[in-house]
C-alpha cells in the first residue's frame, strides 16, 4: 500500500495505491473513486458485537469499508467528509495511538482498530466521549481532522495544555489530565475554554487547528428556522 | 528483528524510536532497529536503570536511565518481557517495581472504585426511578409537547374509532356535547381540543386517551340515572387528560430511558417509541394516585360548571354495589368505600352552588340508545 496525499490544505484526497490482492480499510463512504480492478465490501470490523459497540459507543460508523484490489493492481481516491487536512502516519508495530471517534480514515489492512473506554473524568470532560478508537499494529494509518492537522512533539516528561475539542490523536505512551482551563469555575468558563487537557510526554499529540463543535454552533445561526 | 518497546531520547524521533528489549543476567540489551545506520545496540546493567509506571493507562513500565547519548526513556508494554525483567532484577529495583505495581494498581483500584460508584448511582437512579419515579416522570412529562401528546392519542383513537360502531348524531351525542362544552368552558387555558365520541356497545365503560380523546360506550349511558352520573364520569376523564396521566403512564412504563432521553433532550427517539406503543395506549391502568387525582379535579371541576357533583359519587356507588354485567369501567376503575368516602368529605368541604340542570331529558337520551334493560346474564 502506498499513498500520497493530493491537493494538501483544506480540502485534500488521498490516492492509495495497492498491489494485486492487497486490501485496506476505510471510514465507511470515504471511497470517492476507484480503478475498476478494485472491489468494494462492507465489512464489519471486530465482528458484529465490535461493530456494535463501534456503532453506539463511539459513534462511529457500524461497517468498514474494505477496498480490495481483487483482480490486479489499482488505485483509489479517499477523502473525508468534513473540510481538513489529512495525515498518514506509519505505525510500526510498538507505537499505538488513541483517536478520537471522527479522525479515522484509513489504514492497511493489517492495522488493528479497537474501541477503548475512556475513564470517567477523561470521558465525561475530555470532549471525545467514553469511547474512542485505539489503533495499534503495523502499516499505513491514514487520519483526518477539521482544519489543518499539528503535531506537537513531546519530549519525556515535556507538559502541553490543549483544548479537548481540538485533539485528533495522541500516543499511548503520552498521559492525560482533565484540568480547568484557568484556577476559578467561572473564569473556566468565560475565557471560552472550559476543561482543558494537560498532556504529559514523551509520544506525539496531533490536534486540529478547528473545533468542530464550535463551528457546528457558528453555523447554526446562520441556517433559516422552519416556521 | 522485532521490536517490542519504545525508546524516547534527545537524537530519537518524539514518537520514538522501535527498539527490542531483551533481558540478560546482569541488565537490559536494547537494540534499535534503524533503516538508515546500522543495528545499533546498547548495553545498560540493571544498576543503573529506574522504573516506575506510566503511559495513558498506568499500564506501561517506565525504564530510565543515563546513557552516553543522554537521557534515556523506555516504554515496555510486553508482559513477557516485564515478567523477564522483574525475575532476573536484583534486589535494589525490586522495590521500584514494587512501587510501580502499587501504582498501577492503585490506578485500577481507583478506576473500578469511580465505575462501581457511578454503576451503584446508576442503579440506585434505576431503582430510585422504579419506585420513587413521580417526580422524575412529572418533569419529563412536562417537556413532551403537546402536539405529540395529541398525535400519539389522535392515531390511537382513530385506529379505535375504525372499528367501533360510531354515534354521530342523536340526543346522545347531543348531550355528551352539551356536557363536554359546559365543562370545557370553565377551563379556557387548556391546551386540549377535546373530542368526545359515543360508540354504541354495551360496555359499561368510557376512556380517555392523552391529547383530549375520550369515548364514552351507550353502554354506561344506559346504566346512568341522570345524565349527572354520566357528567361525573366524563369529568373524571377529562382530567386524566388535563393532568398528562396517559402520559404519565407511558413515561413511566417505558422506564428510565425515556426519561433520560426527554430529560437530557434526545426527543426524536421517543416519537418511535411511542407510535409503537400506541396500541398499548388502551391497556394502561392509571394508578391509585392518578385515579384520586383525576376523581378530586373531576369533582371540582363539576362544582366550577354547575353540574351536580354528587351524581358522580352516586354512580360509582351504585357501579361498586352491583357486582354483576359487564362492568369494565371498574376493572380499571376500582371501587372501594374509601374513595367514595373521600369525595363525599371533599364534596363537604366545597362551596355550595346551586347547580344548573341539563336542558336535555335524560329519559330521552337513554330511549334513543336503546332499551333501558340491560341484563347480561
């Protein structure tokens, strides 16, 4: 599996090209064209319960797709839905990353996705929910974001501060506390940050530079009200 | 090779770098796996080496040492290799390790403890609910509009209406209207249109159904004396209405979930899950407080359109005296000599009004529905 990333910015495509029999995964209804050699399945990742769990707890699509190229070689262009840059990373069998449930895309097929529960004060304040998506394995990880996609590099023991709605992906050797964004509730909250997240290296954490949900919340007010 | 750890360093990447970890008799061999320059490998005596737990989860061994280069991080996750390590360190790590798994411990203890106790807060709302729920179903009966109140009634009404025998006109219909409006004109502010249909059975029953609609069966006119008796019967209904009790009923007979849904403002769900239980509608039984409930405002309400309220308990004495016929409206409808009892005491307490009789002839009324005798063996 190889890929490239197209048009890089804010509205970006992947081109994954694969060998005869190879196959990947990707976010259900990412698949925006294809060389006629490749197929198309549905595939329930994890079996039905995995699915299952994947579907109510993180929100995340109930089926996988799987591209395979089944009779030759072929490529195939992916793109995500929301507007945002895309990232690949190559996991090599040790490093795992903990996603948050929109920021998968893509991966080989020999990567292994699992939903994780969260601890309470992390799932319940950290912005991502009680489940998110621990992938881990060998091979071509692909991720989206909304907005531009950084990565913060964290030495051991090296502390960041970033806002919970931003995060994309962090390491597993990375750790985590929910904290207020400033020492008092109210000012927490008027200062437009809430809870924070203070990072804790060493490992890699990827943040996008939009928060979704704010956006959603722009947004609103411009969208005409039935009746 | 291999590699089943991740090394961080000054010179390594900072998602770092994948090295094997292999235990020996006298310290760790890390070697790392590089595509540009050779196998590099580093020898470090136990000696020198600290642990402690760490990653996201508390669930990693954290190796530190000085090495030439600089300092040196390794993440262990491999069980084997942990187990290797614990066996084969002398003494003065042991009691590292020993603290590093007293951390990590304590992180799980901790964690079970915070689920346990938001599973037993879960459960005692649960049951909190099952038992205790009045207050609850009333705060999510109150954000369910009434719109829907009136659709989920209206489809169920509809789908009853379809295959009853309807009464459309006739002093029958004419009464009920008569009642229905005297009544419904001293509660201007409801938000119900209600609609009351007879439907010719001999069924001494009458319903309501949430939204405003009511059925009252010729079968209760027939038993009634006075067209009082039915006024109280009908009024009874109309505040299972007004006070939301089908609504009540079906908040809490679909439990816990509902309420969370309504409550944290998941609303779509709902709609499903009650046009699924519309059929149900008809097989709800208002409980012993609702029925209390809708007796007292009905008797109120009675007294507010001067109707005479004591037909209501004269007819729910003479239905409880009279065990014989068809008599659903007390299956649903318990009788007992303390309910009666209640609203005599209530119907003491009230002001007295002069009520107002019907312009309508009882008599009449009953005549045009059929005979008066209805004996069912």
């Amino acid at each position: 599996m190889k890929s490239e990333i197209l048009y890089p910015g804010a509205f970006p495509m992947v081109r994954v090209d694969l060998a005869a029999g190879e196959n990947i995964k990707a976010e259900s209804g990412a698949m925006v064209a294809c060389s006629p050699t490749i197929d198309i399945e549905s595939k329930m990742e994890g079996g039905f319960l995995g699915a299952l769990s994947r579907k109510f707890l993180t929100g995340e699509k109930f089926f996988f797709q799987t591209l395979r190229a089944s009779r030759g070689p072929g490529e195939a262009l992916l793109a995500p839905t929301v507007p945002g840059e895309i990232v690949i990373l190559e996991l090599d069998g040790v490093n795992e990353y903990m996603v948050q449930k929109d920021g998968f895309l893509a991966g080989a097929d020999t990567i292994v996705i699992e939903s994780k529960m969260q601890g309470l004060s992390r799932g319940l304040l950290g912005g991502e929910g009680f489940f998110i998506l621990k992938i881990s394995g060998k091979g071509t990880l692909v991720l989206n974001s909304f907005g531009a996609i950084h990565k913060i590099e964290l030495k051991p023991d090296q502390e960041y501060i970033v806002d919970n709605s931003h995060l994309v992906a962090w390491s597993s050797t990375t750790s985590y506390n929910i904290e207020k964004a400033t020492s008092g509730w109210v000012a927490s909250f008027t200062s437009g940050e809430g809870f924070v997240c203070r990072f804790r290296g060493p490992g890699l954490v990827y943040i996008q530079s939009r928060n979704p949900g704010s956006f959603g919340a722009w947004i609103r007010q411009f969208i005409p009200v039935s009746e | 090779m291999i590699p089943n750890a991740l090394c961080f360093g000054d010179e390594f990447p900072a998602a770092g770098a994948p090295c094997l970890v292999q235990v020996e008799e006298h310290g760790l061999t890390v070697n790392f796996a590089s595509d540009t320059t050779d196998d590099q490998s580093e020898s470090v005596p136990f000696s020198s080496l600290t642990v402690s737990a760490g990653g996201l989860d508390h669930d990693q061994l954290v190796v530190k040492w000085a090495g030439q280069k600089g300092e040196r991080t390794l993440y262990l996750k491999n069980p084997d290799v942990i187990r290797a390590f614990r066996q084969a360190a002398p003494d003065q790590l042991s009691h590292s390790f020993e603290q590093a798994a007293e951390r990590v411990r304590q992180v799980r203890h901790r964690s079970r403890l915070v689920w346990g106790l938001v599973g037993g807060v879960f459960l005692a709302t649960v049951l909190g609910l099952w038992f205790q729920s009045d207050l609850l179903v009333e705060i999510a009966v109150s954000r369910i509009p009434v719109e829907w109140e009136q659709k989920l009634g209206e489809s169920a009404y509809r789908d009853f209406l379809s295959h009853q025998e309807v009464m459309k006109e006739g002093p029958a219909v004419a009464a009920l209207g008569e009642m229905t409006q005297r009544m419904t004109a001293q509660i201007p502010d409801s938000p119900y249109k209600f609609e009351v249909t007879v439907v010719k059975s001999d069924v001494v029953n009458a319903f309501a159904l949430p939204g405003g609609y009511v059925v009252v069966f010729t079968g209760l006119m027939k038993k009634a004396e006075s067209g009082e008796e039915v006024a109280g019967v009908l009024s009874h209904e109309l505040n299972h209405v007004l006070q939301r009790h089908g609504l009540e009923r079906i908040v809490k007979s679909l439990g816990i979930m509902t309420v969370a849904a309504i409550v944290f403002g998941n609303q779509q769900g709902l709609v499903g899950m009650m046009k699924q239980l519309g059929v149900e509608l008809f097989t709800l039984k208002f409980g012993r407080e609702q029925e209390t409930e809708a007796d007292l405002t009905g008797l109120q309400l009675l007294q507010r359109a001067k109707i005479d309220p004591s037909g209501m308990i004269t007819f729910f004495e003479r239905l409880s005296e009279k065990d014989e016929g068809r008599m659903e409206w007390l299956s649903t409808h318990p009788m007992s000599a303390a309910r009666a009892d209640r609203l005599k005491a209530e119907l003491a307490a009230l002001p007295k009004k002069s009520p107002e009789p019907f312009t309508f002839d009882w008599k009449q009324v009953q005549a045009s529905i059929g005979s008066q005798t209805v004996v069912v063996p």
